[in-house]
C-alpha cells in the first residue's frame, strides 16, 4: 500500500478543527468517517506519512472502510484524492471547506487529482432525487477500486450487461443516497428475489431506504420483515388468508411502492373492497386507492374530505374539477375488472 503524501493547510502544533466542520459536515459522516478526516488534520499537522493500512490499523477498520470514508469526503469536497499512473491512490489534499450554503468555486487540483463530482451538478429540490450524472461523473467512479465490483454483483444478479443508465444507478445509490456496498449488495438482492430487475423499481426501493435511514443491510431486512408482516395484514382485510399469489403480490408493492401509502390507508381501501364486492377484490382495492392518490391523499383522514364532497355530488350540481373530481369519477365508474388485473400483470 502507497505512502501518501498529504497536503494542505497545515504546520500548527495543535490540531484545528473548522468550526464549519462542526457546524455543516460533521452531521452528515458517521463514526469511522470523522475518525479519517480527524486523523488525516493530525498527520498533516506533524507532517507525519501515513498510509491506508496505518489509518484502518488505527481505528481496527478494514481498509477497504477507510477508503470508503475517502471518498465520502472527496464527494463532499473536503478532500481530493490523488492517484498515481496504475490508479492507486498515493496522495491526499486537504481543501479549505465550502459553506454548503454557498456555491463554491471549484478548488484548483494538481494535475494528478480525480475529477470530483461538482455539486453544483446535484439538484437541490429533493435530499434523495437523482441527479442527472454525466458521463464523465461515471467515468470517475468508475476508477474507484470498489465500483467494478459492485457492477459485476449487479450483472450477476440481473443475468445481464449493465447499460451506462444502470451504472448510474449504482453510482446514485453510493454518491447521493450514501450506499455501503453491502447496502446496496442486499438492495439489489431483495428486488431481484422479488422479481424485480428494473432499475426504475429498484431506484424507488432505494429511495425509500434512505428516507427511512436504513444504513445497513440488518436494518433493511429488518424493514423488509415488517413489510412482509404488511402483506399478510392486507391480504386477510381482504378475506384472502392464504399466502398471496404473484397477481396479488404485484398488486401490494404498487400501493407501497407506487402509490407510497401507509398500512392504515391500504387497509381502510380493503375493508371498503370488501363491503362492496366478492371477486376481483384486488383490482377493485387497485381502484380505490388509485383514485385517492390522485386525489392527493396521504394519510385515512384525508379520506374524510373526499367522503363528503362524494355525497354532495350525488346532489344536482355544476360539474367539479380538480382532485374532488378525480374522485368521484372513481366512485361513479364501472370498471372491467379482468382487464385491469391484465394490465397490471403486463
């Protein structure tokens, strides 16, 4: 392993820490991510080498942890990393930090320096939305020693060659969603067991993962766990107390998945299928709950609202617009229930 060569702000008999650090950056690193980026100030302070091995014999991490927290870093441009003509790492520059809430100017790297993804490049309008990666961002992941990796375990997974969409996938996952590899070994792993290879619907489990703040493959079996529990409660609301078949099991992870509701809104959609018929329960629960999500409903209190606005529509009055009609054209339609299970099953 390469000595490397550190860099930057340094020369102080006591090890500084930015106040900046402690405010806007040190939220976001978890334990063995603080422990590099503080151990990297007190070597380049003493002007001492280091190597990856000293840092994961250090703190009794792995290196391949140690890099890992590098990276976490380099994405956040605190750090660069340098590499050397066979692509491993030999150097390490310390950047003045950016405020996150200004636009930074790109800090100026040796020759040798990777190419960092700008964020300038990432949309703020969402914590977890995809940015839209050019081909040199993939181009720079992709000489990072864990990235090959992980697309050989995805190819593996998914029986096929990655397209350039599906590497950005992957690369979403581990820059803006903060993957382990092990996350997202077993996030690739839980889709494909369940029939699903479409990096579209593997994206959305991701996303959701991360909105729950799984950061381990434990807490997402976890999750997965309390989903399965999930199932087994719709599939008795709908009087169905076998195990659900793949028609019926594609039908759950739409509401969960798709349509984003909670158990007690899906619930509350089943105990109303079941008042109002005996077959095709889960096309006409598809229905229901396709209605009030395009009616905007997020939580069975908004159900209210739509209920009442139903009842004053059977009363002769102007035509309305907007969500409440989007509703009640729901509960006036006659629906062919064997081509809805169809379409579904395409």
């Amino acid at each position: 392993m390469n000595t490397l060569s550190l860099t930057g702000d340094g020369g102080m008999e006591a090890t500084i820490l930015s106040n900046l650090f402690i405010d806007e950056y040190m939220k976001d690193a978890n334990d063995a991510q603080l422990k590099v980026y503080l151990y990297l100030l007190r070597m380049l302070q003493a002007h001492a080498a280091v190597t990856v091995s000293d840092i994961a014999d250090q703190f009794n991490h792995t290196e391949k942890d140690v890099m890992r927290a590098l990276r976490f870093w380099e994405k956040k441009r605190v750090l660069s990393l340098e590499y050397a003509q066979d692509k491993s790492l030999c150097g390490v520059r310390l950047l003045p930090l950016p405020k996150h809430c200004e636009a930074a100017p790109e800090p100026a790297l040796p020759p040798a320096a990777v190419s960092v993804i700008s964020h300038q490049t990432l949309p703020s309008a969402s914590a977890f939305e995809k940015p839209a990666y050019t081909a040199e961002d993939l181009k720079a992941f992709g000489r990072q020693e864990n990235a090959a990796q992980l697309f050989f375990v995805a190819e593996q997974y998914l029986g096929r060659t990655l397209s350039p969409a599906d590497m950005k996938s992957i690369l979403f996952f581990a820059d803006r969603l903060q993957f382990s590899d092990d996350l997202t070994d077993y996030l690739l792993q839980y889709c494909v067991e369940r029939g699903k290879k479409d990096f579209r619907y593997i994206e959305k489990v991701a996303i959701s993962w991360a909105e729950a703040g799984i950061r381990t493959p434990a807490q997402a079996r976890q999750r997965a766990s309390r989903y399965d529990k999930n199932v087994y409660s719709i599939m008795n609301a709908l009087g169905k107390p076998n195990s659900p078949a793949k028609s019926e099991l594609a039908y759950i992870n739409r509401w969960v998945t798709e349509y984003g509701f909670e158990l007690d809104v899906i619930l509350e959609a089943c105990g109303r299928t079941v008042l109002a018929t005996d077959k095709h329960r889960f096309a006409y629960a598809d229905s229901i709950l396709s209605a009030w999500q395009k009616a905007g409903v997020h939580h069975v209190s908004d159900i209210d609202g739509l209920d009442v606005s139903h009842r004053q529509a059977n009363v002769s009055k102007p035509a309305r617009t907007g969500a409440t009609a989007e509703y009640n054209r729901f509960m006036h339609a006659s629906y062919d229930f064997d081509a809805l299970e169809k379409e579904l099953l395409k």
